[in-house]
C-alpha cells in the first residue's frame, strides 16, 4: 500500500492556526492534499493532527483522518520522522501493510503532482530508501561567509575565495514539500540527506518555506508569478 501522511497539528505559535490559514482563497493544506489526490500515487491521503478543525478541513479537501494524532507526538518537539512512523505503525495495527510512504508538509502551496510523481517514480525505479524535493542555491555556497560580532567578515573555505561561479560545484538544499520512502527506511530512521536518497530538483520560483508570517507575506507574492 502507498499512502501520502500529512503532518498538521494545531499548535503553532510563530503563525496562528499555520496549517489551515488562508492562502490565496483557501486553507495552505488544501494545496497540498489537492498535489497528491491528483498525483494517484496513493491508495489513501492521510492527514495526521490532534486538531478537531484541522481534521474537518482535510477532509473538506477529500484527505482522510483515520486517527487522532496523540499527545506525546504533538508538541513543539515531535519530529517529522515521528509522525510518519506513527501512521505507518496505526496501519499495521489494522493489519494493513504500507510499503511506500510520502510525507509532504501541509504548508508547501508550490507543490505539483507531477513533482510527487518524480519522487515515486526514482524511488521505484531504482535502489534508493527515499527521494525528496530539492532546489539549487542561487549563489555558490563555497564562498559563503560569517559577520563576526565586531562587523567584520570570515569565509566559512577560504580556500575558494578566488575561484570563479562558474568553476563551483552547484550546491543543492532541501525544498520543504515532501518526502517519499520506503516503509522500512522510516521506520529504521535511516537518514534521508544521504547517498541512498535521490533529489527531484524543483525551480527556485516554486520553493519557499514558511515559518515566519515575513515568510508567508513572501510566498503569498511570489504565487502570483507563477
């Protein structure tokens, strides 16, 4: 079985009620349950929360809540990986087995089902335990530097301090929609950031993390040029 688990609990403090706030016309979730109903990689679209309104809204958008996420996996502190090995678990309770899962973030108004399709797709086709949502940097990270307490500057490798851009290996970082895996890999906490993991590159346009409400007001502008 393929199932796609949408972490969302009602707790956030930076941004109020952040998982069902409106963005552009309807709850941020709903795009995110939208990309992976249209994906049909999935045999069910779960949504785990401890949240009664969030719950009501996901199924609104036609995600399934089989389960109340409980309490000791619903603070400040609970992991990603958590939340997914829990609902891996609860299904193999029901005497479901759950081979492939995706965890995508219900924040993540960029995302597109064909880019879901891209992950499952290089997780089936070849070795990998995951395969997750990557972008570039818009600047060589090998000359990147710090500001030091007093103004002044420090280059985290000096040692490329005269090399062109154009001679810099790209750098590549994490784009925050989802992540596919094999059951297994989750439930072992392999590590996703690893050789055994392949990134489907996203456009710099279609990625921005949301935490901050600056945040938000960024990704609210930069939908529309899309």
């Amino acid at each position: 079985m393929r199932i796609a688990v949408i972490p969302a609990r009602g707790g956030s403090k930076r941004i109020p009620k952040k998982n069902i706030k409106v963005f552009h016309g309807k709850p941020i979730i709903g795009y995110s349950i939208e990309a992976a109903l249209n994906s049909g990689c999935f045999d069910k679209v779960i949504v785990s929360t401890d949240d009664i309104e969030v719950a009501t809204i996901a199924k609104r958008f036609g995600a399934e809540v089989p389960f109340m996420r409980p309490a000791n996996i619903a603070d400040d502190h609970t992991g990603t990986m958590d939340v997914v090995r829990h609902a891996i678990e609860w299904f193999s309770g029901e005497d479901l087995n759950v081979e492939y899962v995706c965890c995508i973030y219900a924040t993540a108004p960029f995302i597109s089902a064909e880019s879901i399709k891209r992950g499952y797709d290089a997780l089936t086709k070849g070795s990998f335990k995951f395969s997750f949502s990557a972008t570039n940097y818009c600047f060589p990270i090998q000359r990147s530097f710090k500001r030091n307490s007093d103004g002044s500057v420090q280059m985290f490798t000096p040692e490329y301090s005269d090399c062109r851009s154009q001679d810099l290996d790209e750098a590549y970082h994490d784009a925050g929609q989802f992540y596919w895996g094999r059951s297994h890999a989750f439930l072992n906490n392999s590590s996703i950031f690893s050789e055994q993991s392949f990134a489907v590159l996203i456009p710099r346009i279609r990625v921005q993390d949301i935490d901050t409400l600056e945040d938000w007001e960024i990704a609210e502008k930069l939908y529309l040029l899309l």
